[in-house]
C-alpha cells in the first residue's frame, strides 16, 4: 500500500512530518509519496516559491526511509486538481492500494473538490481525525463505502472511505510564518535545518 500526502509544505513541520511518520505504521505503508502543490486550488498562492518549498521537505525527511518527494503537481501546468495527481498515480501503479491522506477539516470541504467523486476511483482516502471525531450525517455516497477494517482497504486497489486517528500536533504553517515575521523563534514547530534554511534566505520576513 502507498501512501498519498499533499499540501503546501509553506514550509513543511512537525504537524506534516509526524502524521506522516505516523500513518506509515499504523497501515503498514511501503511509502509515503509528500506531494507538495504548486497551484492549490482551495487557497491563496504559497509565499515561499515552489523550489524552495521543494528544498525545505528534502531537508525535512532527508533521514526517513519511507517517505518520498513526489513532485509530479510541482512539474504540471496549471491547478493541481488531486483527481489528476491520483490519475497519474493509478496510471503508475495499476493494481496497488492507494491510500489518499487528508485532514478533518480538508474532509469536511471534500464536495468542494474537483471532481471529488472521482478521487475514490482512484484511491481510497483515509481521513486522519482527532479523538472523539465523528462523521456528522454522511450521506449515502460516503456510508457505502465506509471501511470498518484496515485490511479492506489492503484488498481493494481504490473506493473506500477510513478514518484514524493520529497525533494532532495543533501546527500550522500560517502561525509559523507569522511567527517568523514578528521575529519570534519558530523552534520545536519545525526541524532546525529548515529553520536554518528559512533564516538563510530570509524568507516569510515581510508575511
């Protein structure tokens, strides 16, 4: 099984790193692709360029065996729609389970997703929750698919839905940069080589 993670990484921290490292385990992943987004459509223009965002996630995981940079949206013109960078994915690995990770809140705006049907024709999508989530009124389209066991989504390549909770490290990339702008110290959010990259090339001083 392989796993799917996307985002800005504007810049990359331990919220990122730790649900990662996390997942791997609990389903017992080959690999986690980190996808960053070179046009989210959901949100305003990364402030960091994407090389430099691309240099902060190899710092980051530079001793991880197990998690890969996948840059394919970074390398694609245009929006990066997940539908596309899930097609890709399939066209790639034909018949291994894809696993697609996202937040509870990334979730709870899944309709507003292009193409958002269609995710599950390519892979499965696992949201990570905090404890004491629950699915508030899923619809049909979500109850069908609702995985009870991790071993159901290892004997189907695609189309099911699963929840699992993780380790929420209350993060966010929007605190850090504002963090970095008021010249407060970011440390224990982020691994030090990307702060010192941050440092070295100046960078979210104006956010």
């Amino acid at each position: 099984m392989i796993g799917i993670f996307g985002g800005t990484f504007d810049p990359v921290h331990y919220g990122h790193l730790r649900s990662a490292l996390e997942v791997k385990e609990i389903f017992g992943l080959t690999e986690v692709r980190l996808i960053p987004s070179a046009q989210p459509p959901h949100r305003d223009q990364p402030a960091a360029t994407a090389t430099m965002r691309l240099h902060m996630l190899e710092l980051a995981i530079k001793n991880q065996p197990g998690l890969i940079i996948d840059t394919r949206e970074l390398n694609r013109h245009g929006a990066s729609y997940m539908v596309d960078t899930l097609m890709s994915l399939r066209q790639e690995f034909p018949i291994e389970p894809l696993l697609l990770f996202i937040g509870g809140d990334a979730f709870n705006q899944l309709k507003t997703w292009h193409q958002w049907r269609h995710l599950f024709d390519y892979a499965h999508i696992v949201v990570m929750t905090r404890p004491g989530f629950e699915l508030q009124n899923p619809d049909d389209f979500f109850k069908v698919r609702q995985a009870g066991k991790i071993t159901q989504l290892a004997h189907n390549a695609a189309g099911k839905l699963y929840f699992q909770q993780v380790t929420q490290l209350d993060i966010s990339a929007t605190a850090i940069r504002n963090m970095i702008a008021e010249q407060k110290n970011p440390g224990f959010l982020l691994p030090d080589t990307v702060i010192a990259y941050i440092r070295q090339n100046k960078l979210y001083q104006g956010h």
